[in-house]
C-alpha cells in the first residue's frame, strides 16, 4: 500500500475525525436536552409521529463553503420535495473559508432558512476541512435509516424521497453488499452493460461499484462500516491506491492530489464486494428520448472542477412525468429487481478518459 507524505498531517486528520464524531453526538444531545418548553412539546409531537410513520427516516446532509446562491437553489428544491408523514432531519455544514460577502452569505441562508420536515443543525467549521474531510467527518451514526450526501451545487427533483422510499419497500436496497442508492442516473467513469430484455431483472435498475458522487443515499450502518475503513486507512498513513489495471481515474486523482472522496469509495467497494443502486431508463424504453434525473449537478467551480461544466445539468432535466417512471417499473414482474454486477474487467477505461 502507499503510504502518505507527511504523516503528522494524518494524524491530526485522524484526530479529526474522532473528534467529530464525538461533537456530533453531542450536538445532537444538546438540540434534545438544551431546550424551551414550546420545544419539548415540539420534540414529543416528533416522537408520536416518528412512531406513528412507516416511511424510513432520512438525514440529508448538505456540504457548503462560500457558494451562496448554489446553497439557497439546493436547499430551496430539498424543501419542495414530498417527504409524506417522514420525519427528515437536515444537517447543513459549513467549511471554514476566509470571510468574504459570499461565506457571510452562505452562514446566513444556512441559519435562516426554514425547515419543516424535521429537525436542523448548522454546523460551521473553526478549521477548513476540504471537500474530503467535509464528507469523512459526517455523522458517524444517528438514529436515522439512510443518510443522504448533497454538495451545494446540486438540485433534486420533487419526487427523489418518494422514488428512493419507493426502491427501499420493494426491496430493491435490501442487498447485504447494497450500500444505497446514487440519485444522479446511469454511469459517469464506468460503463456498466444494459439487459433490457432480461426476465430475472429490471431494465431500469442496476447494481455499480462507481462511486456516487452526485445524490448518494446510504444506509446509515453501511456509512458507518465506511468510516471506520477510512480511519483506518488514515491510521496507517495510507492511500486508496488499487490495482492499475481497474483503477480507470481513481489512481490519477490521487496521484494529482485531488481532494475527492472518490477514490476511498471505489477502493472500498472493491475490497468488500459493495455496489449502489443506479438507474437508467432512456437504454430500455422509447417512452423516455431524453434520461430522467432525480437529481443534478451543476458543475460549478470548485473541488471537481475549475471552471463551470454544461453537461447534464439542465434543470428542465429535473421535470418529468413521475407516475409514468412508476407505471414502467410495476409493468415489468422484475421491474424493482436490480441488474446484477457483472464484475470487474481487466484494463476497464474510463468513459472520460
């Protein structure tokens, strides 16, 4: 394995980490314990209604820095969704970044904005993180089923709970190697090969190793399984190098120390045999010309790209007939039964390059 330059920088990441986890728990102590009446009575309504919900619980976590007008779009479309009687908890984290109009603005929409679907943290950072970390250091555990991951220049569509719940009730994340689900479609560094005419599984869903960057939702003991893996690695002073022959981008990025998380999720999933659940549905059915996208990425400059990206990422691709989705899953007897993954290849290239 490589080992990390600069081992007393790990260190204090590592420290970092636990750290965090500790802080988080007691945050969240504090939001349950440190509270007026008028709350107590709010909490208790929140208990009867968790208890009375058969929807599973959601902890969306959102990363920002100083991208102002990217976190209100972002929060603004999370808070137009349906959640039905869910209870959906919000955590906005906020990087250190020198103070600036566009940082003072983000503390402001993260303070202010309202959120009625649950419960709100605000987390802001006394030290940078980075865009690695800022996921790395997320909580570790809650009492939530899925923990879903929004960098700030993302957007979802209205119905994306409602489709994920949709997938969890049928069965589609209930895999032991099924970590979660990824909320942007189809492929982006490996291209996984469609059946649209199998009769053991569906055309529309199927299982990836490549990491969602974009809208992953995971089951909150599987997050868990990943971080302590990623200490671990920490601890060590190691890298998430993997073998050249599958490693398509993920070597690269590493080598030119590009601060993705990425990488650690691609190792990982190799090493434990894990998959996410993606979709597809413009491969297999001629109802839809153009992919439907539960959510997107604007691509705006930042830890991934330098300068803005039009590629997928036209809001009017957010806007599509929800019940005809539906209706072509139930048509098919296999429709929420995943395409297995059919391995890995020797001397896999990369869809960009």
């Amino acid at each position: 394995m490589a080992k990390v330059a600069g081992s007393g920088v790990r260190k204090e990441e590592v420290m970092r980490l636990r750290s965090m986890r500790i802080l988080l728990a007691l945050l969240g102590l504090l939001a349950t314990c440190a509270v007026s009446p008028n709350q107590i009575v709010q909490s208790r309504v929140v208990g009867e209604r968790d208890q009375a919900c058969k929807l599973v619980s959601l902890q969306i976590a959102v990363l920002t820095m100083n991208r102002d007008a990217s976190l209100l779009r972002l929060l603004t479309s999370l808070s137009q969704a349906s959640y039905g009687c869910a209870m959906v908890d919000l955590l906005i984290a906020v990087d250190k970044a020198q103070l600036s109009k566009e940082h003072t603005k983000v503390l402001s929409i993260a303070t202010e904005f309202r959120w009625q679907f649950g419960r709100k943290l605000v987390l802001r950072r006394v030290k940078q993180a980075g865009l690695s970390l800022g996921w790395f250091e997320l909580p570790y555990s809650t009492n939530h089923d899925y923990l879903a991951i929004f960098e700030d220049d993302m957007q979802v569509n209205p119905n994306f709970y409602t489709f994920f719940t949709n997938l969890h009730a049928e069965g589609a994340l209930s895999g032991r190697n099924i970590t979660g689900m990824c909320l942007h479609p189809d492929d982006w560094e490996l291209h996984v090969a469609k059946k649209c005419n199998s009769h053991t599984h569906s055309p529309y869903l199927y299982e990836s190793p490549e990491p969602c960057n974009w809208g992953p939702i995971w089951k909150t003991t599987e997050w868990s399984k990943y971080v302590d893996w990623v200490i671990a690695l920490k601890d060590n002073g190691e890298l998430p190098y993997i073998r050249e022959d599958i490693a398509l981008n993920w070597n690269l990025y590493l080598h030119e120390g590009l601060d993705v998380q990425s990488s650690w999720v691609w190792k990982y999933n190799w090493l434990y045999n894990k998959v996410q659940i993606r979709y597809t549905f413009k491969h297999c059915n001629s109802k839809f010309t153009d992919e439907i996208f539960f959510a997107i990425n604007h691509k705006e400059p930042g830890a991934h790209f330098k300068r803005k990206r039009d590629i997928n990422n036209d809001p009017k691709l957010l806007v599509f007939n929800y019940d005809l989705v539906l209706t072509q899953i139930a048509k098919n007897s296999h429709g929420f039964k995943p395409a297995p993954f059919p391995g890995y290849k020797r001397n896999m290239k990369s869809m960009h390059g």
